[in-house]
C-alpha cells in the first residue's frame, strides 16, 4: 500500500518502454523518492560517467505518501548525476505533476540513453507512449504545457518540462510543472534536455490507498492540527511566504549581499514579504494577488503574483501582465540581494523568466552576482559582454541578462555556465560563491556557522534544503541554538541531514518540519505503508541514504577537498551585524562531523559504518 | 433545517484536500479524478475555485432520469440510486452546471449526495473556503461583510 509498486523504464536511444515491478526490498531500506531513487541511480551508473552523455539517467520518482491526503503528501524528485556538479543530484518539486504519476499507477520513471530527435512522454493511465516534440523545440515551459494539453485535448494532464534553458543545456536549468513548481537546482534540467527529451505528461485516474486507512486518517489529522497551531507553519508560511525570511535573516547578519561582500542588504525590505503585500502600480494592487498550496498542502506558502504593467519590464509586453508564481525568500535573494538590486518588479519579472524558460534563479541570480563583481573589478567590461553593464544594483543588467542566458545568447552562454567556471575562465575562481560547483542560497554561513557545514557537505553541492539549520539557530526549532557559534553545531547538521533524507523519501515537503519532527512524521508513514516505521527506522533510513549518496559522490572523483566553502566566508570577517568580525569555523566543525558520522579523516565512510547501515 | 456547501473561492489555495477526502470516502482511495467535488485552478487570474452540485430544488439532473435513479431526500438532496441508473448519462447533458459524471469503472454516474449530512470535503477544508451551513443563511457571512464595508456612516466618522 501507499506505493504503487510498478515502475517506468524508459529507453530513449531504442523507444524501448517496460513496466517493472518496484523493488520492495529496496523500499523498506530507502523508503521512496529521494531515497529510493539514489539507489537506483547508484546501482545503475557509473559515477564517473559524463552527467550529459546518454549514459547518465534521470530518474523521476514520487515517495510513498505522495498522492495521498497527509499534508503536503504532493512532492517528486528528480535524481541524476547533476550537470552543474558531477555529484548525484536530487531537486524536489510540489505542484501536482507527483501525484498525478501515482493515480497513472507508477511511482517512478526511469529515462535511459538519448532520444535522436527530440520526444515528450505521455502516461495517461497505463497507455505510456513517446511522442515526436519536433513542434516543441524551442516553445518555453508555457508555451509546451499549453500546447501538449490542446493537442491531447485534456486540461487535467499535469506536466513536467524544460524551457529553451534545458534545451541549451544551461548548467542550471530546472525541470518545471504545472508552470512554476520546479526541480530547481544542480541542472537536472540540462540532463532532461541532453537527453533530448522535452516533457512529461500524466493524466491518470486510479486512486492511491494506505494500509491503514482508520489509523491513517487519525495521524494525519493530528499532524495538520500540529501545523495549523504553528507560529511558523500556521501563520508566518501562510502569511507571508518563505519570503518572511527576508527581513528576519537581514537582521541576522546573514543575507550574502553582491556576492557576499557584505552580509546585510540595504534594499532588503524593498524586496520582502511585506513589500510584495503593500500596493503598488496603477490599479492599486498589491504585488502578491494569492497563496496557493501545492498538492495535498495545508501551509500554502506558494505566492502567486503579478508585475507592476507600467513597469520597464513588461511596459510593452503585455503577455506578462497576468497572475504567476511569484517570489520566493530563496529566489527573491538571489536575483535581489545577490546582485545589490532592490527593484522588486524587476525581481519579480526575472523570476517569470526562470519559470518560463526553466532556469534556476538561485544559480542564475548567485552567477550573476559573481559576474557583477568581475565586472565592478574591471575583469569584465561591456567589450567582453557584448554592451551588457553588469553593475551592481542594476535591474535594467539583470532583465537583459535573465533572457540572454535562457537562450545561451551572447554573454548569456557564460552566465550559463555556474560562477564556478565563470570567475576561474576569467582568473578569479576565489570569488565564486559555490560548493561542488553550486551556488550557494541565502544564507551566509559568517552569521548563521551551521549553514556553513551544511554547505560544506551537502551532497548535492551548495543546498539548504539537506540541513535546515536556519530553523534551530534563528527560530528556535526545534530548540535554539546560537548562530554564532560553532559548538554542538556538527551534531545538529547531522540530525538534520538524516531527518530531511528520511522526509525527502516519504513523499512531504520539508517545511512540514518547522512543526513536525520524526514523531508526527513516522506515524502517518507507518499507518500508510507496510513494514514498520518508527522515528528510529526512519532516521536510520535518513542516514543510510546519506551515505548512499556520498558513496557515490566519493566514487564520482570527490574528496575531503571538496567538502569546503569559498574562501571569502573563511577569510573575510562579516563587516556589519551580529556577526560583525566573524568568519566561518568550518575548521572546528568538520573533522567533529566526520567522525560523528562513523568516517574517516578522509571523509570516506568506514567500513563499520556501511555495515551498520547495511549498505 | 436544509444545509447547503457554502464554497468561497477567495479562501481556497487549491491544495485539493476536498478532493482527496472526497474520494476516500466514495471510492475508498485517494483519487481526486473520481471526486464529486473539483477545484479549477484559473492561474492568469490568481483564482482556485471549487465547484461541486448545489443540489438544485428543481432538478434537470433528475427530471431527465428515464429510470427515476436520482431521488430526493428530506434534506433536498438529490441521490442516485445505482441500482436503478443505467449508465444512460441524459443526466450528465441535462445538468446545466457539469456535476454529475459517468464512472467508466461501475457505468453509472456519481454526483455529490453531501456524505448523508456530513460532507467530507468541508471537514477537509484548511482555510474554511468549503463550509456547510444552513441554506437559508448561506449568504449571511457575505452580507455582514458587505453591510460593514457600505455603512455610510463609519464611512463618515
């Protein structure tokens, strides 16, 4: 129960499609999703193989309570060897494309090899066939979920496609559903598109069931009254968005502002929560029009938002006046703070685009601040970026340069490439705010020196979401710790990393845990799923799907080496705020997390360690 | 008392947990293409909204039945009886409003009967957008917001 039990395997090169029975072995050890995917990836490639050749695959994989009614029960995963990274890659999504695959009767999709002309996949029910995209190549995400619906004559058909940015192959181009929920980071998109591969649309309309349905129906409604009591989950989320953050981590000291010279914005409010509710343009509306709650989510923090129509952006492109996705806290930073810009429109209409054409707008708004700094050092000039001026601040340099680099037009194609490759092409790899190539999000680990470990270590490269520390050193959650310190903060990215694998697999989305821990979470699991599923099974499950995952990166060619933060954050003291004169301790907290996690000084997980895992 | 769902559009962030508990409830699964209630997602216009029958007093749905399977009840509801209905689907083109449809899987047709008094989607709702109240006061809440935002004189003071 809960799981569907079959998969999806999908051989692009041949056009070869089988139904397989899903591994429950495998499940009961990795749950579903991320998890369960990971192991599949693992078992199936070769870590050291190219993330763009056709020998890569790209797994999209639902958890065992997606689909069903457990708050946020609504996410996929998409799992590949990342194309920005080189290490395994796994970008969550909402919206409803997850659940829909599930009512198709699948719990994943396996693509393998490479289409030789492009082709999108329909699953409508158990009839799964490979279609010609030769009409969609070139068509924005809008545009192909527009027309795959018109041309199967189906509304409800839920899909996940690239834009002209996965067809480009951007380095971080995402795969986006149902219009802007999207597989963000570590371009599992350019994997998509490698692949030659355009869209995926389900329609399907059988049901998913759990094992306990009584028992069920009472843990997830315990669960909902937990998140709806939360300050957090049942008041600033709804409220106001992820987007509450902005402020709150502004005066932390912690908002990496123009590619983190500094760690507190002077535009931040501009470009808040609070200043997307104020009123603005002629009509008096606010910049944030709805919430809206993905799939089965009783949080709704997704903003849905429009662009001021006499603004310069859209002034005369009136197929951007209407309602969209709108910003985001980690989106808002990265086209906002990253880059000194504290037009809110213009952040708002950058964002457009990424959805649009499936761009990551942390990667992108972080690349873009690099480069803004090579520009600010006379590295760059106006010659080399073809009448581009990357000044900090400029929203007029981040409109151009968000639509050159969806197309890889001109300067755009280097922007295209991550800031890892872009500031060590033009002599200054130092200034490239990444880890494992991938850009780091709104966080500046001088302010907040768990983020930093967390960073250091995630396994998909730069990521907030694999150790959400932010929670215990800014709210208090599930108890306060000090952001200032490094103490006991080895443990606590631990505790994290192995709760979110664990969440990441079932199905939910990790902002359930602002509320819930391992103790409201394993109940609704154990009530849907066969096998027994205790906090315990559950964190062990986490844990052993961390090092999964590092075994494969360790496999991949990376080392202790590679588990270290640009050497700004290790050098430059924070110049204002809480955290005036401190740099990061990554030094202190790595050998104690190491060691906490049963590996060597090498960062090579022990043998006893894989054992105990039973990997 | 006649009790009616009360749907406000305003509130629904269309997370479809009307949908789900909907079709557990009728289906035994968590299948929202087979939910007597639907939420329509109009993203230009930044709008969910949930649509399900209103249970009409007249009812086409019913008048068009050549088995009689759609019945009344005391509390105005409109059932439909499957041992009766044939799967002719004159009820799905008779209801003007598009809330009765045909189940492939059992060949008759399903439309919301409001859980024998007790729906379903309503206790699901999280931001109150779905409510089940009186009918003769399904406007109230409505009224009073109005009567508030026209009162000429707090307008004045």
């Amino acid at each position: 129960m809960a799981w569907m039990r079959k998969l999806l395997r999908v051989n692009l090169t041949t056009g070869n499609i089988v139904e397989e029975p899903l591994n429950m072995e495998w499940a009961q050890k990795y749950l579903g999703q991320r998890g369960l995917a990971s192991k599949y990836l693992t078992e199936e490639i070769d870590p050291k193989v190219d993330p763009l050749s056709p020998d890569n695959k790209l797994i999209f994989c639902t958890g065992p309570l997606t689909g069903t009614s457990a708050s946020t029960g609504g996410r996929y995963s998409v799992i590949t060897k990342g194309a920005l990274t080189g290490a395994i890659a796994c970008s969550n999504s909402g919206g409803y494309f997850g659940p829909e695959l599930k009512f198709a009767g699948y719990d994943m999709i396996i693509f393998e090899g490479k289409a030789e002309k492009p082709v999108y996949l329909t699953v409508i029910d158990d009839k799964v066939t490979l279609q010609d995209a030769g009409d969609l190549w070139g068509k924005s995400v809008w545009d192909t979920e527009a027309a795959i619906k018109s041309k199967h004559q189906d509304s409800m058909m839920h899909i996940a496609s690239i834009g002209i940015a996965g067809e480009n192959q951007v380095l971080y181009s995402c795969i986006v559903n149902d219009l802007h929920r999207a597989a963000g980071r570590s371009g599992v998109g350019a994997v998509m598109g490698s692949k030659n591969l355009k869209a995926v649309a389900v329609r399907g309309t059988g049901g998913v069931k759990v094992d306990d349905f009584m028992e069920f129906m009472k843990t997830t409604e315990a669960g909902k009254k937990v998140l709806a009591d939360n300050a957090v989950t049942g008041e600033g989320l709804p409220t106001y968005g992820t987007q509450v953050l902005m402020n709150v981590i502004n005066e932390a000291g912690a908002l990496p502002t123009r590619n983190s010279r500094d760690v507190q914005f002077e535009g931040a409010h501009d470009i808040s929560a609070e200043a997307m509710a104020e009123p603005s343009g002629k009509d008096g509306k606010p910049n944030l029009l709805a919430n809206q709650g993905c799939f089965a989510c009783t949080i709704a923090c997704g903003r849905i938002s429009k662009i001021n129509e006499e603004h310069f952006t859209v002034v005369n492109k009136p197929e951007y006046w209407h309602a969209s996705g709108g910003l985001e806290y980690e989106a808002a930073w990265a086209l906002g703070a990253a880059t000194g810009i504290n037009d809110l429109d213009a952040l708002t209409y950058a964002n457009f685009i990424c959805n649009e054409q499936g761009l990551d707008p942390i990667s992108f708004g972080a690349t873009l601040g690099a480069a803004m700094e090579l520009w600010d050092l006379g590295i760059l000039n106006s010659e080399i970026t073809g009448g581009l001026e990357l000044k900090f601040g400029s929203a007029e340099a981040l409109t151009a340069a968000v639509e050159a680099t969806g197309k890889a037009e001109g300067f755009g194609a280097e922007l295209g490439m991550g800031s890892a490759r872009l500031t060590a092409k033009y002599g200054k790899p130092e200034l490239s705010q990444t880890v494992k190539g991938q850009e780091f999000p709104a966080y500046d680990p001088r302010g907040i020196q768990g983020m930093g470990l967390t960073y250091a270590t995630s396994n998909r490269g730069a990521c907030h979401l694999r150790s959400y520390t932010v929670s215990s050193e800014i709210l208090g959650i599930p108890e306060k710790t000090d952001p200032l310190v490094t103490e006991g903060k080895a443990g606590l990215v631990k505790a994290f990393q192995d709760a979110t694998a664990a969440v990441d697999s079932a199905g939910l989305c990790v902002f359930t845990t602002f509320a819930w821990t391992l103790e409201d979470i394993a109940p609704q699991v154990n009530a849907a799923c066969e096998g027994e599923w205790t906090v315990d099974t559950m964190l062990e499950a986490g844990e052993r799907i961390w090092n999964l995952e590092r075994q494969f990166n360790n496999q991949a060619g990376f080392t202790a080496a590679d588990d270290k933060l640009p050497e700004r954050l290790m050098k430059d003291a924070a110049k204002t705020g809480p955290a005036e004169g401190l740099v990061s301790g990554l030094d202190v907290m790595l050998p104690e997390y190491y060691e906490l996690r049963g590996w060597t000084a090498d960062g090579v997980p022990t043998n006893e360690t894989m054992a105990r895992l039973r990997l | 008392m006649q009790r009616a769902l009360v749907i406000d559009p305003g509130k629904c962030t269309g997370c479809k947990q009307c949908e789900l508990a909907c079709s557990y409830v009728k289906e035994g699964a968590f299948n929202p293409s087979k939910s007597r209630i639907r939420v329509f997602d109009f993203h230009q216009n930044a709008r969910f909204v949930p649509y399900t029958c209103t249970q009409c007093d007249e009812a086409w749905c019913q008048q068009a039945c050549p088995t009689n399977a759609i019945t009344t009840d005391a509390f105005g509801v409109k059932n439909v009886n499957d041992n009766l209905c044939v799967g002719c689907k004159v009820c799905t083109i008779a209801c003007p409003f598009g809330t009765v449809n045909y189940n492939v899987a059992t060949g008759k047709v399903i439309k919301c009967d409001l859980c024998g008094g007790d729906p379903a989607c309503a206790s699901a709702c999280p931001t109150d957008a779905i409510a089940y109240t009186d009918v003769e006061q399904a406007g109230f809440d409505k009224m009073q917001a109005w009567a508030q935002k026209t009162d000429a004189g707090a307008l004045q003071a």
